[in-house]
C-alpha cells in the first residue's frame, strides 16, 4: 500500500520449485500446496485443514441498487480428513451451499461460514460452491480505514487488504494460502469491469455484458480486485525486459478526472524495477481510479488502485514494486509486512535518488534523526501485536531504513544480487523473515543477526548507525 496503506496518504497503495524463467516462458502455475496456518495477527483467519487451488468468482451486479447475485466455485486440496470445515465470509444472505456437487449444511459464526459436507471429506480435492444475494458490506479495519466491498458513485469496488476479501469472497482469507482466481462479472450496458490478471473475453449478458478477466499466477485473496463502473478505458503495452509485451489496461473513473502522469510513467517504473529485481513477473499490467475516497492507493495484483489524485509518480514506484514484493513474493504472516512494504518504500527512494530527488542516504539521515522517543522506533516492524498498527511508519520507513543499512553492510553489489534472488527463488510463493535473513547471510557470507535485531525486533532507535 501507501500511506500507500501506505496505508500512505494516498496510502496503503509471493516459491517452490518454479523458476521465474519458466513461468514467464508461459508455463502453467500451480499454488504451493502449503498449508496455510491462521494468522498471528489475525488468528480467527484462515483455515490449515486445507489449500484452495482456485476461486472461480461469478457475479451479477446491479449498480444501482449494490445488489450482487453471486456464485463462488472454490477447487480445494484437502491435506486432512474433514467433518467440517470453514470459509471467511461476512457478506451478504448464503442462498445455497454445496460440496462435490451435494448439498452441505452451513452456518454463520461472526466472520466464518461453517460448512458441514453431506459425507465427511477424505484427504485430497474437494469442490465447494457458495452461492448468496445481497448488499456486500464494507469492513472497517482496526485503524478506521475501510476496505471490503467499497459502494463508489457509480458502482463498486472491492479492495481488500488486509481481511476485506471476506465481505464479497468466500475463502480462506489469509496470505499463506495463494491460488489462481477467474472473475466472471456481469454488469449494465454502459458499464465496464475490471479485475485481476488478463480479460479473457466479453460477451453479451441480458441488455449488459460479462466480463471475464483470469488470473493465472497465484494470488492471495487481499490483493484481488474487482472494480464496476462507468471507466474510461485505455489500452496500451510495455516490453519486458525478457523481450515479452505485457498488456497495459488503464481503467479511470470518467466523473474524477485521468490519471495521465501514472499511465504514461508506468512503462518507465516498469523498466527501473526490472532494472532492480528482474523481470516484471506477472503478464499484464495497468491500474484502476474510482471514487473509492478511502484514503490510499492499494497494490493489488497487476492492477493497483489509486482514489481519486492518489496516482503521483511516487506512489505508482510504491506499488510497482509491490507487484515484485508484496505480490509475487508474499508474506506468509502478516507480521511479515516489512518485506513488502519496506521494499516498496526504499524502491522510492532509490527512484527518488536518481530522479532529482533525495537521495536513499538523505532519507535514511533525516528519519534517522528523530528523537528515541518518536512513534518511528516503537512497535519493533515485525514485534506489533495491535492489527492498528500495521500500516504504521515503523513497517514502511523502518522497515526501508532496514533495507538501506543492510545495504552500507553487505555493499551494493551483493545488496542487488540478494534482491534479484529473493525476487526469483520465492516467485509466486509465500515467505517469512527468517527466510529473508538467512538468504542474506547466504549472498553476503556475513553473519547479519546484530543488523536484523536492531533494526527488526528490538523496540527502540537503534544506536550506532
């Protein structure tokens, strides 16, 4: 995000054996089957008894009543036998659940839909269908931002980062747990959507159109997107710098203005990352603006949101970036953040540094010269235990000022190596910061534990640097 959440002001704004050269030479991409524990962070979130494989999400839209008449196909792997089990919905009235093609029983517990299959589930893939109608609600998070299903002037969108998924997604809403995602919306004549990955197709619906947009790489739920509204829309393209043309699609709320500066910039922000990291790592690109005025810009995946004048150069750098560290490469925790958001952050500053702006060392001895007593050096970025702290500076400014000391440590040099290998051993997987650390360790051949303390777990400003 930027504050991109970060949550910025604008704000807020993933390997298994898969190499990045052979998914990007086309190959098909399968979610790790990892079982996804429950969030420390959020520990009623997410369910280990199994992994979704992918979500087929069908909805019918009426804008102007936000009314959503939906069916959720969710493929599943089972890596135990199940009596029960749940999925993370707190949407609208469930009209019909099934597990491989019977129907199951179900109940609503806060925030979890319990689902009872009609024969208790053997270890292995199993198919549930959650069909329901009505208003998906918005969620406000413990910071008092909102996410969810987010009513706009003219439609909708549904942002989700941190646990919104659930107010439109039946799913095991936690970032350990990635899969593919096919979106089939239907909305009026007049209307355009958006989503996630490549549009497959569009095709007539009633008097409106289907849209259909799949994304292949896996993703997990709070980086998914669906937006419905009247959009302009642009289309263009960029070339990687593994010679592929990623599709660029660029939808903007008609009624808040263009977003040109971002559109035009985005293949030259492309191109600085891939610089940096490697090759971009998804197959398309673009962003969305709509009158969602919740406060920041968010990096959902291959297609980041922007409110209204959210869409400044520095800010599309944050969330680029985020499509590498954050999206591709995803926190397993969320006490994990860091890694995306400090990534993001000193991707800024390294764009900042070579654009006429300040340099990585001016940002770094500015924050560095706050007071020990500034909010900046407590909660620790990985030691927070309040969900209202997770976008806090700690996570995006200490967490990019532990990236450039880690940097002055190891050198330039093996700072860029250690990027571009992060970026490709744990492409489309999920991570931690032990992994982080011992990679580190491992491209630098430095023992770093004093550097990751200080600056990752040890309230505190830390001295000496």
């Amino acid at each position: 995000m930027t504050t991109d959440r970060r949550r910025t002001p604008t704000r807020r704004a993933r390997t298994l054996g898969l190499s990045v050269a052979g998914v990007l030479a086309g190959s098909v991409l399968a979610a790790p089957l990892v079982a996804a524990k429950p969030d420390t962070l959020f520990p009623s979130m997410g369910n280990s008894g199994y992994q979704v494989r992918a979500y087929d999400v069908a909805i019918d839209y009426a804008p102007l009543t936000n009314r959503a008449i939906a069916t959720v196909r969710i493929r599943a792997v089972a890596r135990q036998e199940m009596r029960r089990f749940h999925l993370d919905f707190s949407g609208p009235e469930i009209s019909a659940v099934t597990v491989d093609k019977q129907p199951a029983t179900f109940v609503r517990r806060g925030d979890e839909l319990v689902v009872t299959p009609a024969e208790p589930l053997e270890k292995g893939r199993f198919t549930t269908v959650v069909s329901y109608d009505g208003e998906p609600p918005e969620h406000t998070d413990a910071d008092g931002s909102t996410e969810g299903w987010v009513r706009t002037s003219d439609g909708a969108v549904a942002i989700n980062e941190p646990v919104g998924a659930m107010t439109w997604l039946p799913s095991n809403n936690t970032p350990g747990d990635k899969a593919r995602f096919t979106f089939r919306v239907s909305a009026p004549a007049g209307y355009s959507v958006v989503a996630n990955g490549e549009l497959v197709e569009t095709a007539p619906h009633g008097t409106g159109t289907t849209w259909t947009w799949r994304q292949d790489e896996p993703m997990s739920t709070f980086l998914a997107m669906v937006g419905i509204g009247r959009y302009d829309v642009t289309e263009s393209s960029v070339t990687s710098i593994d010679g592929r043309e990623l599709p660029l699609w660029f939808f903007e709320d008609a009624a808040v203005g263009s977003a040109r500066t971002a559109r035009e910039v985005l293949p030259e922000v492309i191109a600085f990352c891939e610089k940096l990291f490697g090759a971009y790592p998804f197959s398309s690109g673009g962003h969305v603006v709509d009158d969602a005025y919740v406060g920041y810009a968010l990096e959902t995946q291959t297609r980041p949101f922007y409110p209204p004048g959210g869409a400044s150069t520095s800010t599309v750098v944050h969330e680029t970036a985020h499509q590498w560290f954050g999206n591709s490469v995803t926190l397993t925790d969320w006490h994990d953040i860091w890694l995306a958001e400090g990534w993001a952050t000193f991707t800024e500053w390294l764009w900042s540094g070579t654009h006429d702006g300040r340099t990585a060392r001016e940002r770094f001895d500015a924050l560095y010269a706050r007071d020990a007593d500034d909010d900046l050096w407590s909660p620790a970025p990985t030691e927070f235990t309040d969900p209202a702290d997770l976008f806090g500076e700690p996570v995006y400014q200490r967490g990019a000022m532990t990236l450039f000391v880690l940097r002055r440590e190891i050198g330039a040099r093996d700072f860029k190596k250690l990027g571009r290998r992060w970026a490709a051993r744990h492409a489309y997987g999920n991570v931690t910061t032990r992994d982080f650390e011992r990679l580190a360790e491992k491209v630098s051949g430095e023992q770093l534990d004093d550097l990751f303390d200080d600056w990752l777990r040890l309230d505190g400003k830390p001295t000496g640097y």
